[in-house]
C-alpha cells in the first residue's frame, strides 16, 4: 500500500517520464527477425520505405499513447470503471493475482485442486 500511495502522489513526475516514450524515436530497440528480413529484401525507393517507417512509428505512438493512458488510469485508482483507494486498489490487485482462473492461464497444468 506505501509503494501505491508514494506512485499516486508522485504520479506527475512518472507519467512526464512515460510520456517521453511516445515521442521517443527509438521506443524500440530492436527489429523483430521478420521486419529485419524484410529490410533487407526492399528494393523498392526511399520513399515507399520513409512511409512504411512512418506508418510504423504511428502504430507505436498509438500502443504508447494506450498504454500511458492504462497507466495513468491505475495512478487515478480506476479499476473496472471505479474509482478506488489505495487500500481497496491493492486489496483488488491481491484478489487478482491469487484467482484461479487466471492462474490456470499463467501456469500450464496448473489446477486449483492440486
């Protein structure tokens, strides 16, 4: 509960710091083996490339933009479209991290009877 409340007073400061990563060019880090092929078989201009580039950066900037907004939204203490206190938010993190249906999916083989 300390780790929640010293995050949702200094929520402005971590959301300016993940806030850079969706203006942040090298958001990622390495090319996925399949994109890495691709680059090197286009032989097609530097202008279809710098679009297809382009394209890419907004896709991310979208998936960054999602997730900055997820994260703000666990700052705020919103749960399941409610707002909740610190102590009601860990008490529904413990609640979830402990059920069995998404245990089962975590660990394969996993059963709540054994």
């Amino acid at each position: 509960e300390e780790t929640l409340s010293v995050m949702r007073t200094n929520k402005e400061a971590l959301l300016t710091i993940i806030e850079v990563f969706i203006h942040d060019p090298l958001y990622k880090w390495a090319l996925s083996p399949l994109k890495a092929l691709q680059r090197q078989k286009e032989t097609e201009d530097d202008m279809e490339t710098s679009w297809e580039d382009s394209q890419d950066e907004y896709e991310g900037n979208k998936d960054a933009a999602r997730a900055l907004m997820r994260v703000k939204q666990k700052l705020d203490g919103y749960e399941d479209g409610e707002m909740r206190s610190v102590h009601g938010q860990v008490q529904q993190l413990i609640q979830d991290a402990i059920d069995p249906e998404r245990l089962c999916h975590m660990f394969p083989g996993w059963g709540a009877w054994l």
